[in-house]
C-alpha cells in the first residue's frame, strides 16, 4: 500500500467514523459536562458523589484520553464533526466564490486556545455558587441537542440560540473553532497527561529546513515536540501524517507498529466503543 492509499484510507476511515457516532452517540460530550455539572454541584450541597450516567461517562472518556490520547475529540465528538463540516462547507464555498474567509495568524491563534479554559472556569463557577437555573436557556449545547432530536428551543432559549450561531459562524472561519477556543471538555482533556505510546512524534533530525507542513496543516495549531509528556491539544487526526513530505510523524507506539497508524486507529476505535458500551451499561 503505498502513501497516497495510506492517507486517503485514513481520511476516508476517520469520515466514516465521525459520521456513525454522529447518529449513534450523539450526546457523548453533553453526558460528560454534565458529569462534571453533577460533582461540583454535589459538593456544594455537602451530599455524596454517587455513581450515574453522567459521573461513569466522564471517568470513562477522561480515562480512555489518558491511555490513548483525544481520539474522542478527533473522531466520536458530536460538536467536533458538526464543525468540521461546516469548515469544509464553508471551504467549498469560499473556493466557488473565490474569496477567502478572514482569520488570525498561528500566533495568535495559539494564544486564544486559552479562552477555553476561562469557559470551564466560569461554568464551574456558576456551578459551585448555585446561578444554574439563572443561566437556563444560554446553553448551545441545550439547543444542538433539542435541534438534533427535531424540537425548536422556544424564546426561553435566545441567549442560547444567538451563542449557538456565533459558533456556527466560528466554525466556517477557522477549523475546530468550537475544540479550540471555547470547549470546556477540550480543557480538560487538554490538561490531562498522556501515555507515551498514543502521543505523535515528530523526528526533526530528517525534516526539510523551515519546513512547516505539519503545523499549518493543523486543524488545531499544534506545534508537536519531540518527547512531549502529553498531546495537549492534538485531537489525532492524522492530517500532519498525511501532509509530512518526509514521513517523519509516527505515533509512539513501538516499533512494530510504528507507520501502523491505520492499525492503531482501528484498535483504538473497538477499544472506545466497547468503553462506551460499558459505561452506557452500568
């Protein structure tokens, strides 16, 4: 199988993916926010952290990103594949009106990564002091999901309604608009550390000088180091692997399997959807 084949089964492959947990597992990542809704506001009411849907979904995504890095984020995300379908729309139409969609540099783009974690931040906040019901209806989230089961959110959910589409919007300027600077999950699961083995390695030694392929190809700007302690934002979705004109981008997952990605994809693809099943079980 030669490279060209490689990288289209891949794209082909992560599609195809996206799209069945698209219809299959929709609120995945409303199940896991809301695990973290339910221990803080637990906490402050001095009651005890009991198992439900919500706490075993957040422990099992949070677990399975700590063993095999964001593969939730880059393939089974619900809001994630909304996003980069609406990138690609929004590409296709740019590319028939000729004009391109303004947006900020690498740099900068980086440094809004940041407005993430302010999002969790006051979440947990209105959380812990009580303010959820005054917060009723702003939630995007609320309005994907009732949109996604075919209900219009009424007038109670405006503010949510006018959030929702700036993101829409968001996400026809930049790709993973939503992952990047405003999911408060994204900030968790950046802060969690990885294990080596599910973490993308970059061999710079043999790399073309100033050659930036792999970071401007980046849906999410990540710059990958060599031996990184975690994959922060990378969401493995292998478009760095495609575009390497070396081939120097490996997952370090031994040497046997190493240039295995389509393999390794597959493995951690069973693995996720049996952990859901599990967790959806209990």
């Amino acid at each position: 199988m030669d490279l060209r084949q490689k990288r289209d089964i891949r794209r082909l492959g992560r599609q195809i993916i996206q799209i069945i947990f698209f219809l299959w597992m929709p609120a995945l990542y409303t199940s896991a926010f809301s695990g973290v809704r339910y221990v803080i506001e637990q906490i402050r009411a001095g009651k005890p952290i009991e198992q439900n849907a919500f706490l075993v979904m957040l422990i099992a995504l949070c677990g399975f990103t700590i063993l095999f890095g964001r593969f939730f984020c880059g393939y089974a995300c619900a809001f994630g594949t909304l996003g980069d379908g609406m990138y690609a729309f929004s590409k296709w139409v740019q590319k028939k009106v000729k004009k391109k969609l303004p947006w900020v540099s690498e740099e900068t783009g980086r440094k809004l990564q940041k407005m993430k974690y302010i999002v969790l931040l006051v979440l947990m906040l209105i959380y812990a002091l009580g303010f959820t019901k005054k917060f009723h209806g702003t939630s995007p989230w609320e309005v994907f999901s009732m949109l996604y089961t075919g209900k219009i959110p009424d007038l109670g959910y405006l503010a949510g309604w006018i959030i929702f589409v700036l993101i829409l919007v968001g996400m026809c300027l930049k790709e993973r608009f939503f992952c990047q600077y405003l999911c408060p999950m994204g900030a968790i699961f950046a802060w969690l550390p990885t294990l080596p083995f599910s973490v993308l390695d970059r061999d710079r030694s043999n790399c073309i000088p100033k050659c930036r392929a792999c970071e401007i190809k980046c849906p999410v700007d990540h710059q990958i180091k060599r031996d990184q302690k975690n994959g922060g934002e990378c969401i493995h979705c292998m478009q760095c692997v495609d575009v390497c004109p070396k081939q120097n981008i490996h997952l370090c997952s031994g040497k046997k399997l190493k240039g295995n990605e389509i393999l390794i994809i597959l493995l951690k693809l069973v693995l996720f959807i049996g952990v859901c099943i599990f967790a959806q079980s209990l």
